[in-house]
C-alpha cells in the first residue's frame, strides 16, 4: 500500500512555459533540390483554348520545407535559394540569399544572409535581409547595403531603400561613403 502512494505523489505537476512549452510544427512537404518555373500566358484562356507562355521565373534551392499546413501559411528554404527573373524581352536578373521564406498568405517573401541582386544590365545590390512584397511588385530594406551601377561607374553604400523590381525607381533611405559622380562635358 506504501508503495502506490509512493507512485501517486511522483506525478507532474510542473507547468510548461517558455521554449519547451511550444509545438513543434512539421512540415506538410520537404524537397529537395527543388526547381520551381512561374509561367504567364500573354491572354487569358478559356477551356477550349491554347497559347504560348513565356517563363517569369525561375526558383531553385537543395531544400524546400512546406509549411502550408499551418494556421499562418509559410515555405522555408533553409540551404539558400537562386530566382531567375525573365522580363518582357527575355533577359534575365538573378537573385541569390543563404535562406528564404516565403509568407503565401500576404504574398512577402522575406531573404536573409548575403542577399545579392544581378539585374540584366550589371547593376548590383548586396544586403544581409531584403524583403519583396510579390502583389505590389516592391523590394525593400532597413539593413545597409551596397549598390553598384557600371552604367555611371557609381558605388553607393547606405542604410534602408525600396524600390520597384524593374530598379526604374530607386530610393536609398540614408547614404554614406564615397560615391562616384560622372559629370557631363558641354
């Protein structure tokens, strides 16, 4: 009899806070050297209908984890990701980050660790964290950057910027540094 009460006074009753209190959540997909093509039909098609698509992009990554089945949609891309960008004319921008996550839900897609932009024309952006809101079409940051244009021979180094994908409008929110301007002769 001693020993059953001995057994029933051994329970626990110890409340779980902080870190060993959360869930763990599990992804409802995993993929591996994933390559994922965005394509777009110049119209609208109905059911009877076929076009030609043109490729928008390219994503590619060793290690895709799908989180959709979550209560706030999200995929993570753990091991880096490359996106290809194809404008109207065919030419290509790269993006490259060591990790990604993409929101589903709200259409942002957030990049971390060495964040490099390529554009088509050799126009450069370096930045640890950038963020690109996809349904506005809008990429931006509050880490420092650096942005480099071969087109003026110009480097630029600051904190915080937006701009559109196309970099057709650019605002840097603070610069600091050297910056090359070239002067037209009359």
């Amino acid at each position: 009899m001693i020993v059953a009460i001995l057994f029933w006074g051994c329970g626990d009753g110890y409340k779980r806070v902080g870190q060993e209190a959360l869930k763990k959540n599990y992804p409802q997909g995993v993929a591996t050297n994933f390559t994922l093509t965005y394509t777009e039909t110049q119209k609208e098609l109905s059911t009877q209908d076929s076009a030609t698509s043109r490729v928008i992009a390219i994503l590619k990554s060793p290690l895709n984890e799908d989180y959709d089945n979550q209560s706030f949609k999200y995929k993570v891309f753990p091991n880096g990701l490359q996106v290809d960008f194809f404008d109207e004319k065919n030419q290509k921008s790269v993006i490259q980050a060591d990790y990604g996550i993409i929101y589903s839900q709200t259409n942002v897609i957030d990049l971390q660790g060495n964040v490099v932009i390529e554009s088509h024309d050799g126009k450069k952006l370096e930045t640890p964290q950038l963020y690109w809101d996809r349904k506005n079409k809008w990429i931006f940051t509050e880490a420092e950057f650096t942005y480099t244009n071969p087109e003026d021979g110009t480097v630029m180094d600051g904190q915080g910027m937006d701009f559109n994908r196309e970099f057709t409008f650019f605002s840097a929110h603070k610069t600091f540094g050297l910056m090359t301007i070239k002067e037209e002769e009359e």
